[in-house]
C-alpha cells in the first residue's frame, strides 16, 4: 500500500500533468483554429497545414483521453480509493504508480485487459 507521503507526491505529479496537458491541448485549439483562418491559395501550403493541423487534433484526442484518466486518479486520491486496481481489488505496484500515476490495473489485470482489447 502507497503511504499518504507517496500518494502526496503522485497527485503533485498529477496534477502537474494536468496543468500541462490543459495548457498544450488550448495550444493545438488555438493552432488547429489558426490554420482553419488561413487563407491557403497555395496547392502546398494548404497539404502542409491540414497535415499540421491533423497531427495537432491526434495528439489533442490523445492528451484529453490522458486527461479524463488523471482526472479520475485525482478524484480517487480524494475519495481514498487510489492505488487500487479496479479489477482485482488489490494494491498496483508503489513502482508502477510512479511510472504512470493514473494507473487503473495492476500489471497482470493490465497485460489481462490489453490482450482483450486487442
Ligand atoms: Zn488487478
């Protein structure tokens, strides 16, 4: 079991991430709407801007999945339920929570659930 001390520095760590994941996904908003005004005359120009502006709107359908799963590990941590992995019911690894805060399985339930959802 994760000690208050450790649990402390994941939910700094979350919302850290939180913070810098809101402040890129405004970014790409803002990038992806810029690209949308411009008036691209040029054949080039617009082929270089969609491509832009497709990688900006993955990498924001990425970052707000990672958000929705950090906010819900900072909902645990309040609730007392963080740290524990919500299929087995038993602790996630202290070493796994520092690699991944928001972490919902511990590593067998895991490998279990991406062989599933293969
Ligand atoms: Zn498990």
């Amino acid at each position: 079991m994760a000690s208050n001390r450790q649990i402390k520095d994941l939910e700094d760590a979350l919302i850290k991430r939180q913070e810098i994941i809101e402040s890129n996904i405004e970014d790409s908003k803002d990038n992806i709407q810029k690209l949308k005004d411009m008036d691209c005359n040029d054949d080039l120009d617009f082929a270089e801007a969609s491509s832009d502006s497709f990688t900006s709107e993955i990498i924001a359908v990425q970052q707000s999945a990672e958000l929705t799963e950090i906010r819900i590990a900072l909902k645990a941590i309040k609730s007392g339920t963080y740290g524990v992995c919500q299929m087995c019911d038993e602790d996630i690894a202290i070493g796994r929570l520092k690699a991944k805060p928001f972490a919902a399985y511990c590593t067998p339930c895991r490998e279990i659930y991406e062989e599933n959802n293969k």
